[in-house]
C-alpha cells in the first residue's frame, strides 16, 4: 500500500517526538518534493490580526509558502496572545495533528512577539536565522526633504528620527541596534558623520574633519568604526575607535576609495576604489597591509559592497548593466559572479541577518523605494507602496 504524504509526515514525526523538543533541527530536505523547495506552512490564531501578520511575515520569505488549509502544508503554525507583549507558539504537523514544539515567546509588544515567533518557526523547519523581527533604517524623501526614519520590515512602526532639513546619506546600524551613523550636512553645511541615539535622537559627531566624511560603518563587535575620509585629498579608507577616536589610515594612494563594509570576522574591509580607472571592489586587513583586488569579473563598475554576514564567501555589491544598475553577487568559491535582478535600476544591498536575503533600493521611473530580495530564488517583493515616499539606502539590524 503506498503511504500518502501525510502519513509519511506522521511516521517521520513520530519518530522524533520521544527527543527533547527541537534540540535539534528538522531535516526538512527529504519532505520537499514540490513548489520549487519551499515550506508550505499553514498559519492560524483565535485573533485574526495575529494570523494576518503571520502571514504577511512567512510570505517575505523566499523559502517558505503559506497555504490556506492546514491539509495542504508539511506544518501547521498556532500563535495564541499570552499577554500585552507575548504570545504562545505552537508547531506541529501529520493527521492526526501531532505538536512538536510549544513556546512562550515575548516581544517588546506584541506586534514584535508575533515576529519573533514566527523567527522560531524559521529556525526550527529551514535551520537558518529568521529576520522577520529585525528592524531597517533608511533615508526617505517627503515633500521634498529626507530624513532618517526606521521602520519594521512590514513598514507598520515607522518612526522618523531627524528633522533637520539637511542631505542625509549613508545609514548605518551600531549591531546592538541602539544608535546609528550617518553621513549628514546638518549644521556645518559640510559631509559630516554623526552617531544617533535612537532613543534620545541625540547626535554626536564622529568625523568632522575637513573634507568628504562617508561611509561610516560599525565592526560586527561595535568597537571600531570603518569609513572614507578625503581629508588628505582623495578619499581613503580609516578605521577608529567608536567613538571616532585613535584614527588609523589603512590605504594610501591615489585613487578615490569609498564605501567600506567589514567581513563577518571583522578581521578584513571589503571597499569600492577607482584605482583601475572605473570603481572595482578591494580588500584590505583591518589592520591595514597590502590590498587585492577582488576578481568579480562582471562589469568595468563595481561598487557598495555588502559583505556576508553568514558566509564570508559572499559578497554583494552594485554593477553597471545595460545603461542601469543591478545587484550582483559575488562568490569566492566559485571564483565568480552572478547578477541577481533584472529590470529596473537597482543598488545599494544590505543583508539581512540569515545571510539569505537582501534590502536594496529599486528606482523605476519617479519611484524610489525599498526591497527584498531572496538571493536563492531571485524573488523580488517591495516592502512599501510607492506612495509611502522615496526609501533608499536601507540598514537592517537584528
């Protein structure tokens, strides 16, 4: 008699239903059989907000697909309020219903509980980090101002945090997410780098050295800060303490070198330098030595590295194409690299937390604004309506 797949699902179950809940993940690889690799997961709740935003976070994910019965997904979601900020998880699968994994899980509020459950989930079938709880800032264009505004990734908290009328660029989270660096002409009238306090809105200048201050960029520990200083006459890469102190120059040449982004060891810089006559990407110790180029072999414009967060192997960054801009990819054990979008112009990645995804900046037309990006599948969602305003130069921390 051949065994359906539920029934399948129930044996495979059963047989780890004696082990300590989750101890270890499901192997999941053997399951799929359709709808190109992806988790079919089935949501429900007593309060229909919690299943909507569950289902809203699941389908942000490329390697997951939410059914709309039970019978037709490999798992079934619960996601139950337990309080003002926590709610109660529970996972499980097979006919009969067996349940695996049963959690209390809290949140800042509940809204953050919900996504932090559904980040459990992820870890727990596709043995990868969820990002769904993370939080993006951004520079956002309205009535013809930009300011530094952060959001969740289903832009429903969003909360300006300047207001200074002032050309802002460059965002970038410190990684216990509690303040930011940002390129800005408050003030001075200059390209300054000031950190902000999230909470207080307080800034603090970083580097207000004469000159061009960009590209400030926290290490993966926070004690040190990566930037491009032209202070010198051209700009070069520096590292500080991080607080901008105890300035250390890494590169001395020539050519314009910008746009620094640490590896996941925070023991080397990935940089955009014109050294060859157009932007190609280079690396360079933190501690400074030697550079080499790095070969990605996919365009004479190579620029805004992103650097792995999971895999130091991976690089992505911004290519010139067929009079546009697209995201590209670069792979070191491949010794290659592979465009990722099509279409219209787009740039500036930044990673998510599973090292599988990427927010970056798509312009069409007069619409500027932000996506996903699932690097496997190559899925494109946006995370806001055009109507929102114009989004770009987005940084994700977890």
């Amino acid at each position: 008699m051949r065994l359906n797949l539920h029934s399948l699902l129930f044996i495979f179950l059963s047989s780890v239903a004696s082990q300590s809940v989750f101890a270890d993940p499901i192997e999941l690889e053997t399951l799929i059989r359709n709808d190109e690799g992806k988790l079919a997961i089935a949501v429900g709740s007593s309060d229909p907000n919690i299943s909507n935003l569950a289902r809203r976070a699941f389908s942000l994910h490329g390697g997951i697909v939410v059914a709309e019965e039970a019978v037709d997904a490999l798992f079934l979601v619960k996601i139950e309020p337990a309080g003002d900020s926590s709610v109660l998880l529970t996972l499980g699968s097979g006919q009969p219903y067996t349940e695996q994994l049963r959690r209390t899980v809290s949140g800042r509020d509940l809204q953050n509980a919900v996504l932090r459950a559904c980040d459990i989930v992820v870890k727990a079938t596709l043995q990868s980090e969820g990002f769904f709880a993370g939080r993006l800032a951004f520079v956002c264009k309205q009535n013809g101002f930009s300011e530094l505004y952060t959001s969740d990734l289903l832009f429903t908290r969003i909360s300006p945090l300047t207001a200074d009328r002032a050309l802002i660029a460059g965002p970038k989270w410190s990684p216990d997410g509690r303040s930011l660096l940002f390129t800005s002409y408050f003030k001075s009238g200059f390209p300054d780098i000031y950190r902000i306090d999230v909470d207080s809105r307080r800034k603090t200048p970083i580097a207000t050295f004469k000159g061009l201050n960009s590209g400030g960029t926290f290490s993966p520990d926070g004690r040190q800060i990566a930037m491009s200083l032209s202070g010198t006459g051209n700009s070069e890469i520096y590292v500080s303490d991080s607080r901008g102190k105890n300035v250390r120059r890494l590169t001395t040449n020539k050519s314009l070198e910008t746009s620094p982004s640490w590896s996941p060891d925070g023991r080397h810089l990935v940089y955009t330098s014109d050294a060859p006559g157009k932007p190609q990407l280079y690396e360079i110790s933190s501690l400074g030595g030697p550079t080499r180029r790095i070969p990605t072999n996919i365009s004479s414009y190579c620029s805004e590295p992103a650097w792995n967060p999971v895999d130091e192997n991976l690089i992505a960054f911004t290519v010139a194409v067929h009079g546009g801009f697209q995201i590209a990819l670069y792979d070191a054990k491949k010794g290659s690299s592979e465009i990722l979008t099509r279409g219209p112009s787009s740039l500036e990645p930044t990673w998510l937390r599973d090292g599988r995804h990427l927010v970056f900046t798509q312009r069409k037309g007069s619409i500027i604004r932000l996506m996903l990006l699932d690097t496997k599948t190559k899925e494109v969602r946006a995370l806001h309506a055009p109507s929102f305003g114009e989004a770009s130069m987005a940084t994700y921390v977890y």
